[in-house]
C-alpha cells in the first residue's frame, strides 16, 4: 500500500513539474514576443524622429509657415498673390471642392482648351467679392491700356528700327558741301556766284552744273532720295530756264527787273547771267523739300536736310518721324488710361483679379482633375509631393507671344504663359524640416508603448519567478518521494534475499 501511494504521488508531481515546464517555455517565449514588439516601438520612434513634413518660407528657410493648399493655390501673402500650380505628372491643375465648380464651367471634364472669356466675369465676381459692373469696367478700361500700349510699343520699333540707321541732319549750306565742284565753285562757301554765260549758253550751262550735282549726290542718298534730288534739279531747270530765255525777248518788266535786282538765283549784269551760290543753294532745296526730301526742323527754326544712308530713304524718314509722335501720343495716352484705370479698383482688388486669371487661364491651357483631399488635409499633401506624385508647377508670361486680351479672350493658339514644372525638392520655396509636433507626438506614443510592454513584462517575470520557485519545491517533494519508494522498495524486497 504504502509503495502504491508513493508511486502516484510521484506521478503527480513529475506531472505538475512538466506542466510548469510547459508555462515557463510559453512565458519565455512571451517576452521575446515583448522584445520584439519594444524594438518594432523604437524602430518607429526612431522613423518618426528622422521624418520629414514640408514647409514654405520666403526668406531662404529664416522662417516658415505650413505648406497647405492654401499656401500654394489660394491668394495670399506668402505667395505674394502669385498662384503656384500644383499639377500632377501630366501638367493638369489639382483642383479642390471650391475651384471644382468653375472649373467645370470653363473646361467641362478637365479637358484642356476650355472657354475662360465667356465666364470670366462671374467667376471673379463670386471669388472676390467685386460686382460684376466693376470688373467689366476695369475689363473695357484694361483693354483700352493695353490697345494703347501695343500702339505705343508698335510706333516704338518702328521708330527704333529706322533710328538706328544713319541718318545725319545737316542745314541746306552743309547738304549743298556734297555737291562737288561746279562752275569753279566748291560749295565750300556760301558766298559768291557761279558764271553761266551769255544768253546762248547759259540755259546749257545751267542745266550741266544740275546734272553734274544731281550726280554728285547719288552718291550721298539711297536711290529714292536720289531720284528726288534729280526732280528738285529738273524744278530749278525748269522755272529759270524760260526766264534766261525769255529775258530780252520782250519778257515783262518784272521779270526783268527780278534778274536785275538780284532777287532771284539767277542774276544778268551786262548780258552774261551768273548763279548766286546762297540763293541757288535754297532754291534748289526748297525744290527738294516739295519733293517729299525728309528734313527737321532745329531749336532756331531753321529747315534741315537729312541725309539717310543704309537703306533709309526719305519716305522711311518720315515714317521714322511719324512714328515718334506716333509713340508719344499712345504713351501720352497710355498714362491716361492707366490713371484712370486705378480709379476703378484698388491695388488689392486688382492683384486679386491678376490672380484668379493666371489661376484659370492655367485651368485653360493644362487642363484639371479633382482631389479634394489636398485641401483638408495637409498630411496627405505632403506625402503626395514628397513621393513626387504631385508636382509644384511655375508660370511666367510666354515673352514671345501675348496670347490673351484683357477680357481673357485667346488671340492665339500659343499658351500665354510658360510653366515650369518641378519636384518639391526643386523648388526654392518649400523646404522639408524636422516636425516638432510629430516629434513629441512620437515621444509620448514611445513613453505609453514602452509603459504597456514593461507592465507585461513584469507580470510575465512575476509569474515566472512563481513557477520557478514552485518547481524548485516539486523537485525537492520528487526527491523525497523518491527516497522513502526506494527505501519501501529496498525493505519489501529484503525479505526475499
């Protein structure tokens, strides 16, 4: 009996202590389970401690503000009322719930090319809270700035263009110096006459030194003026010919009396007739001035001559000219305009229009698709530029070609403005730093992480001491159950020896 008993209470203890072999085998595997769930905790406290969030700053990263929607698509002081397009990878506007609407209206779809002129009125009225009057006004008088400016810009190049040429400006006595030498006279002096001859020659004479100086210049004018200097020549023939001819053959007393009192260029003395240098000089350019030849007119109020060279004639001169007044007059007018058009609308109001347009006519020429999550949420923002799925997209005005009227009408098929798409990283505004918040929020997380696997690693510990200390104790029962069965064993069995 007493060998029966020892047997099971052995048994049961040999069972318990492989029972709690069992327990400490699962709790040890628990706290490597614990283990590794406190390094899975400080892997991502450390994460969060190297992350990144995306912030604007104006001033080189001095200072920042967050980076939303707002900040780049809305207008406002960090983007200097300046839009800054976020696009995806195709160039498509990202539109929000707000801009949604008149998106549609524009570009039905999102479809690029859409019609910005025929709503453009009642999309600023509701987006600035300017009446629709005021903006139609401020549309008329713009349109009107900007007629008078291309007028003005046009009159200009064509003024620069002819200016740059040569042109000199010279008195009819220094014109008179390219003449050569003619009659003995050089033109050097203004003083003096040239000597045609008796009645017979001086006609042929007179129409020789014209000829000789109508060839002389030719090589002085382009040919335009050059033909018009000939002309002027052929006038002077013309008018002193029939009076040389007609003198002495019963031509009419003032006639005569003109030649004699040296009143006109060609002057008698004794019947030989003569050119007085001064006189035949003015006549000679008076002609050449009712021949259309350019001149001005210098602070004395004396007449100029112009002598053009590299392809510019007369007729380009006085083009040149009138393009100056031309110019003038619009930039005159250009100043008007533009006085008045601050009278219209403040210079708030009017960096707001500036705004909504540039926004829109983006719209137009790029096309949009809809993403309203980039407005309520700025996480989500930011993981969108940060793994380059959005993208920040510049506008400058295409210089090569203006494309659009003040009332937002397209002139053209050539985008009124050139953009430039670029990665977050390349953009000189937006810099990624170091998120205190998160920071602190990954801290307080780790703590509460930390606070949960070290309570349960406690009472894992607890239990384990527990059930080392009970099987330190089943084994010294074992042993004891042990002695006294083989000392039962050893004492039945004795017997029989």
């Amino acid at each position: 009996m007493g060998m029966g008993a020892s047997q099971v209470r052995l048994l049961a203890l040999t069972s318990r202590q492989h029972e709690i072999g069992r327990q400490l085998q699962h709790y040890s595997l628990e706290k490597q389970s614990l283990t590794r769930e406190m390094q899975k905790i400080s892997k991502n406290y450390n994460q969060a401690l190297q992350g990144k969030v995306l912030k604007w700053s104006n001033n080189a990263g001095v200072d920042y503000v967050d980076l939303s929607y707002s900040t780049l698509m809305r207008p406002n002081s960090a983007n200097s009322n300046k839009p800054v397009l976020l696009t995806n990878s195709s160039g498509k506007i990202i539109i929000d719930q707000k801009y949604k609407k008149y998106a549609e209206m524009i570009s039905p779809e999102g479809k690029i090319g859409g019609d910005w002129a025929s709503n453009r009125t009642k999309i600023l009225s509701e987006l600035t809270g300017i009446p629709e009057s005021t903006i139609d006004k401020y549309a008329e008088t713009e349109q009107a700035v900007y007629d008078s400016y291309n007028v003005h810009d046009s009159a200009a190049n064509e003024r620069d263009k002819i200016g740059s040429k040569a042109i000199s400006h010279v008195s009819a006595q220094a014109f008179a110096r390219n003449w050569g030498t003619v009659g003995g006279h050089d033109f050097k002096s203004t003083s003096g006459s040239i000597n045609l001859g008796n009645k017979l020659v001086a006609t042929a004479n007179l129409k020789n030194n014209l000829q000789t100086i109508a060839m002389n210049m030719e090589k002085y004018l382009p040919e335009g003026d050059a033909e018009k200097f000939k002309a002027a020549c052929d006038d002077f023939y013309d008018t002193y010919e029939s009076i040389i001819n007609n003198y002495g053959n019963g031509a009419s007393n003032d006639t005569k009396k003109s030649v004699e009192s040296n009143s006109l260029p060609i002057r008698c003395s004794g019947n030989k007739f003569s050119l007085d240098i001064e006189d035949f000089i003015e006549g000679v350019m008076k002609n050449y001035m009712n021949q259309g030849g350019s001149y001005d007119t210098d602070s004395k109020g004396n007449v100029r001559y112009s002598i053009a060279k590299d392809g510019i004639n007369s007729d380009s001169y006085n083009k040149y000219l009138e393009s100056i007044n031309t110019a003038n007059d619009a930039l005159e007018e250009y100043k008007t305009k533009v006085d008045v058009d601050n009278q219209i609308m403040t210079a708030d109001q009017e960096s707001l229009i500036n705004f909504y347009d540039q926004l829109f006519t983006a719209v137009v020429e790029n096309g949009w698709i809809d993403d309203n999550m980039v407005s309520n949420d700025s996480e989500y923002l930011n993981q969108m530029l940060q793994n380059n799925e959005y993208y920040i997209t510049t506008m400058a005005k295409n210089e090569n070609e203006e494309t659009m009227n003040a009332n937002g009408e397209r002139k053209s098929n050539v985008n009124k403005y050139v953009y430039n798409t670029d990665l977050w990283s390349n953009t000189d505004k937006i810099f990624a730093v170091n998120d205190e918040y998160i920071r602190q929020e990954a801290l307080t997380d780790y703590e509460y992480q930390k606070s949960i696997i070290s309570a349960k690693e406690s009472r894992v510990d607890e239990r384990m001491r527990n059930l080392e200390t009970e099987q330190s104790a089943i084994k010294q029962m074992i042993q004891g159950v042990e002695q006294v069965r083989n000392k039962n064993v050893e004492r039945t069995f004795s017997i029989f020896t």
